[in-house]
C-alpha cells in the first residue's frame, strides 16, 4: 500500500459517510486556521506526510511548515499552520495528529538509541515488527530519526531464521536449498542466518555463501567472542533484549548492525495538539 492509499483508506476509516458533528455545527463557507502545537521535546517525524493529508483532504488548504522532519522540539514550537475551509481542517486534524504522534514517536526512540551509540560504527537497524499496513510511514520515522531499515518485507532479502532452520533440518540443509532457490528463481537477494549459539557461528564460517550472521540474544562478552571468531569475513547483527540500558555494550563490540523492534512496536507517541488560532 503506498503512501495515497493509506491516506485514502484512513479517511474512509475515519469519515465513513461523513463528519456529523462538524457538518452540523460547521458553517460550510467558514475558512479558518488551525496551529500544530509541540507538547513535549523530541524528533518531530510527519511533517511531510501531513501535508499531504491536508491537500488529500482540500487541495485549496494552505499548509505553511515552519519546523522540518528530524528538527528536535520542544514544547511551546509551532510545527505548521494550515488555513482554509475549517470543515476540511476538522476531518483531517486527528488523521494528522495520529501520524505525527506515532512517527515523532519512533523518531524519537530511535534519535535516543542512536545518541548513545554514535562513537562506535553500529548501525541502528528497524525490524518488521510494525503495525500492519503502517509499515511504509514507521519504517521512514525510524530513518528521519536517524536509524536504518533493515528488510521491508519477505521479499527483498532472505533471513533464515531459527524456525526456518528448525523445520529445514539444520543450519547447513537451509543454506544449500536456499542457495539452490536463488538460482532456479534468477534472484539476486542478500541471505543473512540468525544464529543461537558460538557452535552455529563456526558451522556457518564453515559453510559460508551468505552476506550477514545474526547474533540472536547474544550477551555482549558471547557477541564479542563470535565477532572475532568471524573476523569480517561476514557482516554481524546483534538482536535480541537489547534497549537504552545495554545498547552501548553491545555497539561497543564492533558488531557492524543492531536490530531493534521496539523501534516501531514499544513506543510512546509524542504528544502533539492542533488548536485554532
């Protein structure tokens, strides 16, 4: 779903046969103007997006932006104005503030994560664990915040994860049929293998043909321990528990990327308003 239809379907969610309430007490010719206000500091995510929402909405709405995606706040900034018809500005006002909260939300994780590691080389990775059809808007919050995507679905890399390798037979017997896969389909796609253990570690070094090693709940001193028995020969990833608390040690290993869900599934929106001036 691309970004048109997830604001088409939003409205038709959101509206169905239209806003009553404003339709009731709204003259129709009335034009106003309405402020999006910062209620709490961090990384503003959607500005970008909202005015699309708007000019869906009413394309005579004029949307004036004075705080750009990725600008930290703080309470009291005025993020944009929008003027025009005040029935087109109701329908979209929570459509906008439900974007905006959520993506400055995961900006802002991810902005905090990225602060504690930037002396080191890791790179803050996303994962799929986002909210069904609001994978495109969460995926591109975590990169105004600063992080990158990791794979955006099923199909544009290959990761063999412990199930895969569960229900296959093995680490090796995963790797072979997938290999096998790649070249009866002609798909060129990176393979990268989670892995458990130091032992999974040396049968994959010992296997190669893939791109990444996952190091799934890893201790930091076990990451260590694995990086170096890899030695560059593949790239690493670290996942698995890691948050505020631990993710310095972890970066601190020299893994080259560090996967993190909660980016998009344990945030706290930012607490944005939209008041009529």
């Amino acid at each position: 779903m691309n970004i048109e239809q997830l604001i088409a379907s939003a409205f038709a969610e959101d509206l169905g046969d239209g806003d009553h309430t404003s339709l009731a007490c709204i003259d129709a010719k009335k034009t106003g103007k309405a402020k999006l206000l910062v209620k709490e500091k961090g990384i503003i995510a959607g500005v970008d997006l909202a005015k699309k929402i708007f000019h869906f909405a009413d394309k005579n709405l004029e949307v004036q932006c004075f705080i750009n995606d990725g600008t930290l706040v703080n309470p009291g900034d005025i993020v944009l104005e929008v003027s025009g018809s005040e029935l087109s500005i109701l329908k979209s006002e929570r459509l906008v503030l439900n974007f905006l909260q959520r993506m400055s939300g995961i900006a802002t994780a991810t902005h905090n994560l990225n602060q504690l590691i930037k002396h080191t080389n890791a790179k803050l990775l996303d994962t799929r664990k986002t909210t069904p059809l609001l994978r495109e808007v969460e995926k591109m919050a975590v990169k105004i915040g600063g992080g990158e995507n990791h794979r955006f679905g099923l199909y544009d890399m290959i990761l063999i994860k412990d199930n895969h390798i569960d229900f296959c037979g093995g680490i090796k017997k995963a790797i072979e049929k997938t290999q096998q896969y790649l070249k009866e389909k002609d798909k060129n796609l990176k393979i990268e293998v989670e892995t458990r253990s130091l032992e999974d570690v040396k049968e994959i070094l010992s296997i190669g043909g893939i791109q990444r090693i996952m190091l799934d709940n890893f201790s930091p001193s076990k990451l260590k321990e694995a990086i170096e028995l890899i030695n560059g020969k593949f790239e690493t990833e670290a996942s698995g528990g890691i948050n505020e608390s631990n993710i310095r040690d972890y970066a601190e290993t020299g893994v080259d990327f560090i996967s993190v869900g909660a980016l998009t599934h344990h945030i706290k929106s930012l607490d944005l308003s939209l008041k009529a001036v």
